[in-house]
C-alpha cells in the first residue's frame, strides 16, 4: 500500500448517506444555513442532523461559524463545492442512462439556479455559450476559461464589473450536462447578476428568478432566450 496516495475513501465514506448529501446539496447554493434548516432540508430530527453535521465539520467537509446563539453551517471551501457537482453530474448521468430511475426534476431549478457561488441551469450554460461565441470569453489549458479584453470591457458596460485578472474555469452543470462558468470570475459575475437585480433567489430554495430586467440583457446583449 502506498501511504503517499490521497485518503479519497474516507472522504467517499463522509457522503455516502442520503441524509447527509442531501444537506451538502441544500449548502451548494453558497450560503451559510443554521441547522434547523439543514434537517429540515434532509428530513432529519434536530440530533440526527447534529450527528451528522458534527461528523462531516470533524472530516474537514464543511465550516462553521457562530452568531449569537446560532451555528451557520457552509461548505469548506470551493474545491468541496466542486466535488458535490461533480458528484451530482454524474449521478444525474446515470439516471439518464436509466429512464425507469430517472427523476421528475424540478424545472425551476434546472432553469436557474447558483452551484455554489456561480450561476448554474439553463442561464448558466447559455450564458458561459454566449459568451464564448462573442468572443468574450475563451477556453484555455484543460477546464480554464480566459476573459478577452472585449470581455472585460463587455462586463464593465452590461454589469458595471471590473474583472481585473478574475480567473475562470469550466465546471459541468449536472443538470445540463454542459460547462457553466465557475472560480472567481463565475463568483463575480453571479454577485453582479444578483447585485444588479438579473437575477433573485426564491426563498427557501436553491433555484434563481430572472427577472425582466434579466431577461432583457440576456436577449439583447447576448441573444439568449429563456
């Protein structure tokens, strides 16, 4: 045995119950939730979904923070996010391979919706398309994605953005089997879209509205129809 490989089987072993991964999904929106709405979100009593909590912050797969008398619970980091998509994906996957599994879905949520801290669905592999087609955006090495100079300028006029060096990256929407755009360039243009109201979250659900004003500049500037 080769104790220099990573432990991926202790990790493997933190996800696989259906309970906990069904909190992990609730928390790949990208924000911070209390408890009480994970267990709800996994059908869990109040102590099974603080045993379960407890085991995945001891295995490094979430953080916490406390705020006054309550514990907000997030995703570890972007690299864990990652992990639960690409999980997802293929999960998804398999399904479409087995008509008979596959679920009803949600049409909302594979319209739009965030996949961690980017927008993901429909909106948000037409807009990483469309991107790319007007030369605003281009793939570089393996899953990096590079912001043109007439990118940059784009964002700054439709969004009010200033990207700086933000870095890119492909990340492959379960849902649409497609690449929407992920890392610091993804989270921004998410923040912009929700900043400047394209964009509104649905309470208590992971799915995005887009609102007419949304619609408008994805029609107009980029030919998108939703």
């Amino acid at each position: 045995m080769n104790d220099d490989l990573p432990d991926i089987s202790r990790l493997a072993g933190l996800l696989a119950d259906p309970g906990r991964s069904r909190m992990l999904l609730a928390l790949l929106e990208g924000r911070m939730l209390p408890a009480s709405d994970l267990a709800r979100a996994a059908n869990l009593s109040a102590q099974a979904a603080s045993n379960h909590l407890a085991r995945m912050l001891d295995g490094g797969v979430l953080r916490v923070e406390n705020r006054g008398r309550y514990r907000y619970y997030a995703l570890a980091n972007s690299q864990m996010a990652h992990v639960i998509e690409a999980l997802a994906c293929a999960a998804h996957g398999q399904d479409v391979l087995r008509p008979t599994l596959r679920p009803k879905g949600d049409a909302e949520l594979r319209l739009a919706r965030t996949c961690y801290r980017h927008l993901a669905g429909q909106l948000g592999t037409q807009l990483c398309e469309a991107m790319q087609a007007h030369g605003y955006l281009q793939r570089d090495t393996g899953s990096a994605m590079m912001l043109t100079v007439a990118g940059a300028d784009w964002l700054q006029q439709a969004l009010g953005m200033d990207s700086g060096q933000l870095a890119g990256k492909a990340c492959l929407d379960w849902s649409e089997r497609r690449d929407h755009l992920a890392g610091p360039l993804g989270e921004a243009i998410c923040h912009a879209f929700l900043a400047q109201g394209l964009v509104c979250r649905r309470p208590g659900r992971r799915s995005l509205q887009v609102t007419a004003a949304g619609l408008r500049l994805l029609q107009t500037q980029l030919g998108i129809q939703l």
